[in-house]
C-alpha cells in the first residue's frame, strides 16, 4: 500500500546513540523513532537503527509510512469520539475529547502524535513511565483500540 507523500508530515520522537563494545573498539549506531501522519486521520510509528543519524531517521520515516491506519476524527469539533485510556508496557496514557478552541493538552511524544494524526482539540494524561517512546507507542496503541470501538459507540440522539 503505497502512500501519497506530498501532504505527510513526520515528527521525530526519539534520536539516540547506541555504543555496542566488541573486542576490537566501539561500534556505534543510531536508533531513531518517528511518527507520520496527514493530520486528517492516518498516522504511523515506527522504530529503525541505522550507522548514522540521517540513515536510521530515514528508515524509521519508511517504516511509518507503511505502517500508517486510519483513526476515527469528529470532524465538527476535531477531537477524539470517546474518552480512551490504556496501558502499553510500563506507559499509561488517558485521551479525552475536548471542547473547541482548547488545542492539543499534552506533553511530549503524546503531543506529537495526537497532532500528526490530525487532533486539534484533545486532552491527554501521561501516567506511569516517562520514557516517550514508550509513550508514543501507547497512544499509537489507544488510537488503534479507538479505531475499533468507535465503531461501536453510537452518538447520543439530538431531541427537538
């Protein structure tokens, strides 16, 4: 499934220098996680290790794009349908929909893939481990679990 690239926008969430010592000297190697989206529904994460920086951003970026799913947007108020919350590892996270005008609440690798996703009005809470990579893949995670239960959520009825 190949991906227009023209409208994706990719976020770096973590870039680190890995030292691995052998008998003879240090090797050295990067390891680069990344988030894609469109910022109207489809994001991707992924994690890649490469010999150099721009090497290991690139295959995590490749990786993303073809790792990408489509994530359920209300499109009237830009938000999340439902409240979700879960755990991946040690990482707990909580995403609440949000009125309109109250922007992205979060911190760090949250932040980063609620808004490469396309969420504009959304609160978030990051419990448990501090390691963003950790957390990015727990709100990958709950967007995916969203994904599902959306579609058996039914919006309340608007009586006259």
């Amino acid at each position: 499934m190949k991906v227009a690239e023209e409208n994706l926008v990719n976020e770096l969430i973590s870039l680190k220098r890995v030292a691995k010592v052998t008998a003879g000297a240090k090797r050295l190697r990067f390891t680069a996680v990344v988030v894609v989206g469109d910022k109207n529904g489809k994001v991707g994460i992924a994690l890649a290790h490469g010999a150099d920086a721009p090497e290991a951003i690139r295959k995590a970026i490749d990786k993303a794009k073809n790792k990408m799913v489509k994530v359920p947007i209300d499109q009237e108020r830009k938000t999340v349908p439902h409240r979700i919350e879960g755990k991946f590892k040690a990482a707990e996270v909580i995403i609440k929909p949000a009125r309109v005008g109250t922007g992205v609440v979060a911190g760090g690798a949250v932040r980063k893939v609620l808004e490469v996703a396309g969420y504009e009005n959304v609160v978030a809470k990051r419990l448990g481990s501090s390691n963003p990579i950790a957390n990015a893949y727990c709100t990958f995670v709950l967007l995916n679990k969203l994904r599902e239960e959306a579609l058996n959520v039914s919006k309340p009825s608007k009586k006259a």
